[in-house]
C-alpha cells in the first residue's frame, strides 16, 4: 500500500500527523492504515510557494496557453498509464465497484485532455493593436474534494485550473486520499513545474486552513452541505469566488405513461451507482397511482436479484459504503424515517464479508414532508402521485436542486421535465455521466453555486483583464 505523503515545492513529504481514525478496506473492514493530518508549517510552505510562483509569473504560471496545453496531454498520457492503479485505490477505499472505478480513473486522463483541447487558440482577444482583453488565471487554487469519487472529481477540477494557469493547492478527502496522490505523481512523472500542483492531506481542519488563507484567489469544494457552507463564509471573507457541489435529494417521475420495465431498471440504476453515495442518487421517488402495485413489485424482484459483493469482484453489481462511520450515520437517518411511521422495504441479500455493507432501501408510508432531506446512500422514499402538478409539487419540494430523472411518453416527459428545478433532468435514463461532454453540470437551491463543467470550470478559475493604450 502506499504510503501516505504531501507533495509541497516539488518534494514529497511525510505526512506529520497520524490520527486515530483507522482507513479500511470497504469490503471486507480490514484496518489498512490511519487518516494523516497536515500542519500549520507545510501549510504555509505550499501556500507561499504558490502565491510566490503566481506573483512573479514563474514556472506554471509563466506558460503560454499552448505551452501549458503540451504539458496536460503529457500528464493525460501519464495518468492513463495509471488508471488500472488509480481504480483499484477508489475501489479499495469507497467500495465503489470496480467496474465503475475504472470508467471513472479512464475519465482522469479525458478530463486532462478536454483541458489541454480548451486551450487551443487561447491568446486573448486583440483589437487593432490598442486593445486587448484576456481571461487569464485568477491565482492560487485550493481545491477540496471528497471520499465518493475521489479521482474523477479531483482530475476534473486540477485539469481545469491548471489549464485556466492557476497554481492548484488540492486537499484530498481524508476518508479516500490514495487515488489523488497517484495523480500528483502522474502531473510530477509528466514533467509539470513543482509549482504545477501542491498536495496537502488532511481533514476538514486542513481544509478550514486552506480556504481561509488570502492567497487563495478561488476555491472549488464538493462534499456536503456544512462544508460547503463553511466555505462560502470564508470565501465571503475574501470576496473570492468559490464553486460549491454539495448534495441532492434527487427525484425520479414515474408518469402516467412511463414504461414499468423502463422506470424500474432507471430506479435501480439511481440507487446502486457508486452504491448510493452519489449526488445524483435517487432520493425520492414519485410514482403515478396507476403505477402504484406494479412499478414497486419490478423494482423489488431487480432488487433481490442484484449481487451486493466485494468492490474488487467484477462480478458484483454493488459494494459496500464506504466507511463504518457512514454506514452508522446512514442506519441512524432510516431508523429517524422509521420512527416517523415509515415502513422499510430491503430485499439484496447481504454478503457475509465483514465490509460495510447496507442493502438498498425503499422507505414508504412517510409524509412529503418528513423526506426533504438528503440521505447519502442507497435509500429512496416513495410517494405516489395523482396528477402532473402533484408531482411537480413533489420533485421541487426539497431544498436542493441537483438532478432529476423523469420516465414516460417522451413529449410527456419533456413538459414535465422542464418544471422540475433541478440542474441536470434526465428523459427515460438513468445515466452516471452527463447528457453530453459539452453540457454543464449545473446545481440550483443547497446543491451548490457556480455551474460545473468542462468549459465552465475552466472559466470558474479565470478572470477578465483588459490592457489598452488610452487615446
Ligand atoms: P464532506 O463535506 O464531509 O467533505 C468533503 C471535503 O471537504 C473533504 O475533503 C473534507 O475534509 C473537506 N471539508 C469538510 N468540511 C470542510 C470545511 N469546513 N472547510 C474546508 N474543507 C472541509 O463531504 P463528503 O462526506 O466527503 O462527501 C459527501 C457529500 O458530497 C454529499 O453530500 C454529496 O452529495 C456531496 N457530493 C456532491 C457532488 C456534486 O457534484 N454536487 C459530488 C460528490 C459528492
């Protein structure tokens, strides 16, 4: 297993701190090592080794556009190289499956070459010579990431700020750091400047750190909602920009008219991908009266003929959660739904391998308004529905606005869809990546501000700047 290490001024470091907080194998809850913590002294070398390197436009960020796009194919070429290493890392420490963590580590070297391709023609706009208007890198860039797909989110946001010219400061999740490590090695094996990329390993308190510091000109967080709170209340300090993905409690729209088969299979899919600690997981399903005995019936015989295994297997259609504490916070929010008169429905026989798991969840028999929450994890509520407008009440009732999926006759679909307050909906699908590569992924209401995307956060961390001679 590798060791744990922060990479600070192009050198890698031990990590200083070992808390008593065991990382394990998800699968199986072997104790594998211990959460590592950062301190103030290496904090302070990366950021001021950022800063210095952005304020006196050295090493990356004294790079032409197309000079910095040579080096993100290279680090793409490096990062493929790895992806088999990286996926295993995810696996090992999400119980996400395999078959999933390899889509996901192939996606870091993409993100790192859609980058590279955002770069092409990137001088700036000149007008006759007297004018001209850049976007050009805000500056240091903290970067803060979390355990549920650690590699493709964080490959996302360090693609995109190195191509905008930014110095990154990345902190990993504490509960997934593995996988992010190997992709700082991969940006070092490629040849970037020390200055490319800074690592810092930590907990929240790292992070509070991290984004609290003036040097920092922007801040890309995903995790939840507190944290991500916190973090605009240090970016408002600041007067900085931040990009925030927090959570969702997603709905999913069975219709009048949806396909039974269809709907179930969608259903399915929006519970157990990344075992339902995903954003966009299904968090409420709403399902039309006329649906009400036989779309549940087909979502529970797909339900007890899933293989709930070992993330490694590539025979397993889900794994477990991904740490004791998450399943223990996940147990408690289902046995809280119970008490308030929900009836809980599990039917995927669990595996007898002393990992973490927990099996797929429908809840019924609970008031709209006791499920607004989210629940981070393989859990849904139902609530049947009588009419369009009921379920568009229903799907825009919770506070956030991540995804939403809506099934049935698709002119149906899409005069419902566009009703639905959610950033991203989905027609007839159920879809682990976006609708397109060049759409943006964005979030309404506690889901988060400042869309994400491969253009859009590219553009998260630039600014404007015009230079011109005054007549
Ligand atoms: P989390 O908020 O506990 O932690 C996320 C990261 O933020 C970690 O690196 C953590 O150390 C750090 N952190 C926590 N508090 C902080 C603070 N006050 N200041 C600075 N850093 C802080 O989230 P998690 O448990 O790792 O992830 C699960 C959450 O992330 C869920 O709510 C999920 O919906 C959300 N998520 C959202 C998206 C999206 O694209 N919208 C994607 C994945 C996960």
């Amino acid at each position: 297993m590798i060791q744990l290490q922060n990479y600070i001024a192009g050198q890698w470091e031990t990590v200083p701190r070992q808390l008593d907080v065991s990382l394990c194998n998800a699968s199986t809850g072997e104790v594998i090592g211990r959460q590592v913590e950062s301190d103030a002294e290496q904090l302070e070398r990366a950021l001021a080794f950022a800063a210095e390197s952005y304020n006196a436009s050295r090493g990356w960020c004294s790079l032409s556009p197309a000079e910095r796009a040579a080096r993100l194919l290279r680090a793409a070429d490096s990062l493929e190289a790895r992806a088999e290493h990286i996926a295993e890392l995810d696996s090992l420490f999400t119980g996400v499956i395999i078959s999933l963590t390899s889509r996901l580590a192939r996606i870091c070297g993409a993100a790192f070459r859609g980058a590279a391709g955002l770069l092409q023609d990137d001088e700036g706009a000149g007008v006759n010579g007297k004018l001209l208007i850049e976007r050009t890198a805000l500056g240091p860039a903290a970067i803060i990431g979390p355990w549920n797909a650690p590699a493709g989110i964080m490959a996302h946001k360090l693609a995109s700020a190195l191509a905008a010219g930014c110095p990154a400061l990345v902190k990993p999740s504490e509960w997934a750091p593995h996988s992010v490590q190997v992709i700082v090695e991969a940006l070092q094996e490629a040849g970037l400047p020390d200055d490319a990329c800074q690592l810092l390993h930590g907990t929240a308190a790292t992070g509070v750190e991290l984004v609290a510091d003036p040097r920092v000109a922007a801040v890309s967080f995903t995790g939840g909602l507190a944290g991500g709170r916190a973090v605009a209340r240090a970016c408002a300090e600041q007067v900085r920009p931040a990009q925030l993905e927090l959570g969702g409690n997603n709905p999913l729209l069975a219709l009048e008219d949806a396909q039974v088969e269809k709907a179930a299979a969608g259903v399915v899919t929006a519970m157990t991908t990344l075992n339902g600690q995903w954003c966009r997981a299904l968090g409420r399903l709403l399902v039309h009266k006329s649906l009400e005995a036989e779309l549940p019936e087909r979502i529970r015989q797909k339900l007890a003929g899933l293989t709930l295994g070992h993330a490694m297997d590539p025979d397993s259609d889900m794994g477990p959660l991904a740490h004791r504490r998450h399943r223990q916070l996940i147990e408690r929010q289902v046995a809280a739904l119970r008490d308030k008169g929900g009836v809980i429905h599990q039917c995927t026989p669990l595996p007898a391998l002393g990992g973490w798991f927990y099996p797929p969840t429908i809840i019924t028999g609970l008031r709209p308004e006791d499920t607004v929450e989210e629940i981070f994890g393989p859990v849904a509520c139902l609530h049947s529905f009588d009419d369009d407008e009921q379920a568009v009440r229903l799907a825009n009732q919770t506070p956030y606005g991540l995804a939403a999926y809506v099934f049935g006759d698709e002119d149906h679909c899409w005069q419902v869809a566009r009703r639905v307050r959610a950033g991203v909906t989905k027609i007839n699908a159920v879809t682990l990546l976006n609708l397109s590569p060049e759409a943006p992924r964005p979030a309404w209401g506690l889901s988060g501000l400042g869309d994400e995307g491969t253009r859009e956060t590219f553009e998260f961390f630039r600014g404007t700047r015009v230079t011109g001679v005054a007549d």
